[in-house]
C-alpha cells in the first residue's frame, strides 16, 4: 500500500527518519511529495490524491474549512524558523540586526531563496527585501527557485564567490553543501507553525492518522529537533 503525503518542503528531512519505521508498523510506504505549500495546497485543491496533508496551520484551518481535510484530525508538527544559508566551508556573515543582514545581502553576487508567490519562505523573504530597500538593487542577483530545497541545491552547486540564500531552517539542515547562518533577525523574523491533517478523501484515513501522531508524537521530538523544527510555542 502507499500512502499518499503532501507536505511543504520544511517536512521533507522529518518524514525521511520515520519512513523505515512507519512502513515496518503498518505496511504502508509513503508516497511523499514535497514542495512550496501554496503549490501542495493548489495540488489537494485541483483533485490530487492523497491522504495526508502538511503544511502551515493557516492552510490546514483554511482546508478544514473547506472540507477537503476532516475536522478534528490536525496534528501539530513544530515550529520552523526562516533563516539564511551559505555555501557549506564559505564565512558565515553577520546577520544579527537589520542593517548586518543588510549588509551581508548587498556583499553576496548570487542571492537564492524559493518562488515569491507559492513558498512560505519565498513570500517573506520578498518582503525583507522591499522592507530593507533592496529588491530593485538586487535584482540581478535574485536566484528564485520552485521550493526551498531546490533553492538550497541552487546555492550549494553556485559558482559565484560569495552566494547566499533564504528559505526555511530544515530545508538548510536537509541539503548537503550549505551551512545554517542563522535565523531572520528582527523586525524580518517568520517562525511557521507545521501542521499535518488527514485529507478527506484519503484512502487510508487510519495509517494517515498514525503517521500524523507519529511525527507529533512526544517521542519524535528529538528527531524533530535534528530537523530543525521547534517547540511548540
């Protein structure tokens, strides 16, 4: 049997450590798809199988609330910070007040962060740039990929000198060849709170439920943790 998952990108290192696991308890293997979650919301909406969302809260309630997941099943994941990344063994800059990311952003040649208009990390780090006056200055530079992943893969294989990117803290932690700079400083912080859901039309309601309180679960949290993903505030 396969279960059908779509799941913003910030879930994609999570889901990995469990797969092994998940399938040995219920015989099912997870079909994952991964991405920006504007683009996995448009995929549930436009008659995509699957049995399990996750995404953002805010679109779990908004499914909720049109009937594609069933009430009552959310499960809340964790807390995921927007962050910058570097090119793995290249300096780390400063970025721990507005005007040091500022900085930093004007040093890099290639600047790589996920779609504008789909991705979480894509549409705030869109308006970092408008708040720090930088979009028209940099636009050259702006690397803009389809989801975070692919956006770190960007930057790691990036042949500039001194590149750059944004996009969420487990996506970094799950791309092989870049380092996590840091969080957003302030007033630019996003902290996303990841939520998982059985869709309504699931095909396995039971193992979709399982797999949500697996990922949720208290003894999760460690590997949660490895992930990049935080407490629940």
């Amino acid at each position: 049997m396969q279960l059908i998952l779509l799941s913003g990108g910030a879930a994609e290192g999570l889901v990995a450590e469990f797969r092994h696991e998940f399938q040995i308890a219920t015989g099912c293997v997870i079909a994952g798809t991964f991405g920006a979650v504007g683009a996995m919301r448009e995929k549930l909406l436009a008659g995509a199988p699957a049995d399990l969302v996750l995404l953002t809260s805010p679109l779990i309630a908004e499914l909720t609330g049109s009937a594609h997941v069933r009430p009552g099943t959310a499960v809340d994941i964790g807390l995921v910070h927007t962050g910058v990344a570097v090119r793995a063994g290249d300096p780390i800059p400063p970025i721990g007040d507005a005007q040091a990311l500022r900085s930093a952003l004007l040093a890099a040649d290639a600047i790589h962060f996920p779609d504008p208009k789909l991705a979480t990390a894509g549409i705030h780090f869109a308006k970092v740039l408008d708040g720090l006056a930088l979009t028209d200055e940099l636009g050259p530079r702006l690397r803009r990929a389809p989801n975070g992943t692919a956006a770190m893969r960007a930057l790691a294989a990036a042949s500039q000198p001194r590149p750059i990117g944004c996009t969420q803290e487990t996506e970094i932690l799950n791309t092989n060849g870049v380092t996590f700079a840091g969080p957003l400083p302030m007033p630019f912080e996003l902290v996303s709170r990841y939520t998982a859901a059985v869709c309504t039309r699931s095909r396995l309601p039971s193992e979709a439920a399982r797999l949500a309180a697996l990922l949720g679960s208290d003894a999760a949290r460690p590997k949660r943790e490895q992930a990049g993903f935080r407490g629940l505030a």
